[in-house]
C-alpha cells in the first residue's frame, strides 16, 4: 500500500538552525500517526512541510507516492487544525466550517449542507448560528476540526489540537478524535509535546530531538524499549541505569533502560543493587517509591497492598534480568 506521506531525507534549516534535519519517515494511510518532541524540536516544521507552508531545504516529500515539490498547498489533499482554532469571530459556525468551500467557490446551499453534515461529525449540530465567541473552548475546538474536515482531505495534519483544553476536557477529545479518526478511516498526523497523548491515541509514534527522529515505533516499543535515554527520559516510562550500575547489577555495560513496575522492594542485603528509601508516593492503582542507591535514584511501582518502606529505610532492589532493556547512548 502507497503511504500517505513519506519523507525522505528531508531537512529545513533556517540560516544555521536544523529545524528539520534529515528526517526519514512513512505515514500508512488510514494511520494516526504522532510527531511527539520538546519545544523546537522540529514537529510544526515537518507539518509545514507536509501542508505546502513549507519546502526542504534539501529530501523530498511525497504525498501518495507523488514529489510534492511543486504542489502549492492548496493542491494538496491536506489540511490542519491549529492550536490556537483560527476561527473567524465575525462569522457564524456554519460560515466559519463552510469557509474551506466558499473559497473553492461551492454555492451556498451546497456548503452550508456540508457544513451541517461536519457540525453533526462533531456532534454540534445545533450550534451552527453561534459565534465562536458563544462557545466554550471544547466547543471550538469541535468547530475547528469540523472546518479542517469540510473539504474532505486524505490527511488530517493536527498541531498541539487539544493543548488549549483543561485536563478533563483533553482526554475526552482524546477519545473523540481516536473515535473520529477510525470511522473516518483518513490519516491523521498528530503534533504533540505531552507523551501521554500521542502514547493514548496514536498507532504509530515518532520522537523527536533537535530536529531529528530519535525512534519511531508502536506505543507500546516506545515506552517499552525506548531505544535511547532521550526517548526513556522523555516519555518518563523508565529508570535509565548507567554502564556503572549495569556493571554493579552484573548486567554488561552500556546504558540500559528499566520499567519502574519491574523493580521489586527486598530486605536489606538481597537483591541486585542496596539503597535507602528516597521518597513514598501514593499513586492510586500502584505507590511509586524512589531509592537512593548512592550515584542514582531508581523509582519502583509498587502494586496497591504492598506494604511500603518508611523513608530512610534500607532496602534491596531486585529485578528480572528480562526486564532491562538495553539502550544506545544518545
Ligand atoms: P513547538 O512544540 O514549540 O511548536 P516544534 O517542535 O514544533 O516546537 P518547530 O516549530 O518546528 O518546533 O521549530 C524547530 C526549530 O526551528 C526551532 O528552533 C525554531 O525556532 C526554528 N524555526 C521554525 N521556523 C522558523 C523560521 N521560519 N525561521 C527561523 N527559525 C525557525
């Protein structure tokens, strides 16, 4: 199957700056796909890039298999929903998700029909005589996506969509757009910078660093087997254990990567590596203990029930040797 977008070799720089920097990626069609990073590193650029806003400095962009050098983005079967809405305030809902239309120079009865069919996408369908400003902010949301999906594009580019939400709010958009996605069956590339959400709602997850992909996989091989401690440290999933702990906990060398759910508590003397109880948190389904091993801090899940250490307190840790996955240094 072609894929939906495919980079190849692709970098932007802006002056001295490597925005994008050689990045090399392939977007199934149909997939939901996440660009997750650090501010600047990069994501927003490769949107640009996929939308037309912006061409490599050198590396092609395919879009279904075609160079899109030469495609200007209104030509391209792509269109995004920015964090900040865009939404035009003096227009109504209906003008505002038919705007895309009116631009194409569709009649009027034939957009507002389509712009009622995205309102009732979103579930607003009651909504189309209001001003944005009459909405609330999960509401506008709503709009801007219907608005993106008005002019029925193959690709879905969404940057940082939900990042203007409360908490609540956020995870049920989550949902929503998941939902949306799958019975859309169209390819959604998803910027974000909170792992949660791209590990939540994404098939296929790039991490990236200054420009460049660190690791691209399942959500389940990135915080499973984070393949360098940019990845462990960023998507927090892991202890990251240095040569010299490895060495001690009789594990080879190198930088090795260690679930916190995999790390049990043992009396003093037993187990892999000794440390005094750090810190104690209470975290619902599991308590999460930090242990102070001397040149680190390694952080154990321990299941509700379990009895916890005091801080202060001596323990051994212990772990099945299956459980730490090595790592490239980066
Ligand atoms: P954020 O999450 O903050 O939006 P990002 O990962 O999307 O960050 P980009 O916006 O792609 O990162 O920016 C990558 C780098 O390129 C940053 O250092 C940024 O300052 C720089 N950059 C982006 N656009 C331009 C531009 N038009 N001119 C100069 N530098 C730019």
């Amino acid at each position: 199957m072609t894929d939906a977008v495919a980079f190849d070799h692709v970098s932007r720089h802006f002056g001295s700056i490597r925005a994008v920097d050689d990045v090399s990626i392939s977007i199934a069609e149909g997939s939901f796909f996440a660009m997750l990073g650090p501010s600047g590193s990069g994501k927003t650029t490769c949107l640009r890039l996929i939308s037309g806003f912006e061409r490599p400095t050198s590396g092609r962009v395919l879009i279904f298999g075609e160079d899109s050098g030469a495609v200007p983005p209104n030509r391209r079967p792509v269109n995004t929903v920015f964090q900040d809405y865009a939404l035009f305030p003096h227009l109504d809902v209906r003008d505002n998700v038919a705007y895309g239309l009116m631009v194409r120079g569709e009649e009027k009865a034939r957009r507002h029909a389509a712009a009622e069919e995205m309102l009732s996408l979103v579930k607003l369908d009651a909504f189309g005589d209001r001003k944005p400003g009459q909405l609330s902010g999960g509401q506008r949301q709503r709009v801007a996506l219907a608005r993106a999906l008005v002019n029925r594009p193959k690709v879905l580019l969404l940057d940082e969509p939900l990042g203007a939400l409360d908490l609540k709010l956020r995870e049920a958009m989550q949902d929503e757009l998941k939902a949306l996605q799958r019975s859309l069956g169209i390819t959604f590339v998803f910027v974000t910078h909170d792992q949660g959400e791209a590990l939540s709602m994404a098939d296929r997850v790039a991490v990236f660093n200054e420009g460049r992909i660190v690791q691209v996989g399942t959500p389940e091989e990135i915080y499973q087997r984070p393949r360098t401690r940019f990845v462990a440290d960023f998507v927090g999933s892991a202890n990251v254990l240095s040569p010299d702990i490895c060495v001690r906990a009789g594990a080879g060398s190198g930088w090795a990567s260690l679930r916190a759910e995999a790390v049990r508590l043992v009396p003093p003397g037993e187990g892999v590596v000794q440390g005094t109880v750090a810190s104690r948190r209470y975290l619902g389904a599991v308590s999460r203990v930090h242990v102070d091993i001397g040149d680190a801090v390694i952080a154990a899940d321990l299941a509700a029930g379990t009895p916890l250490p005091e801080p202060g307190a001596t323990v051994g840790l212990t772990w099945d040797a299956t459980a730490l996955h090595r790592m490239e240094e980066a």
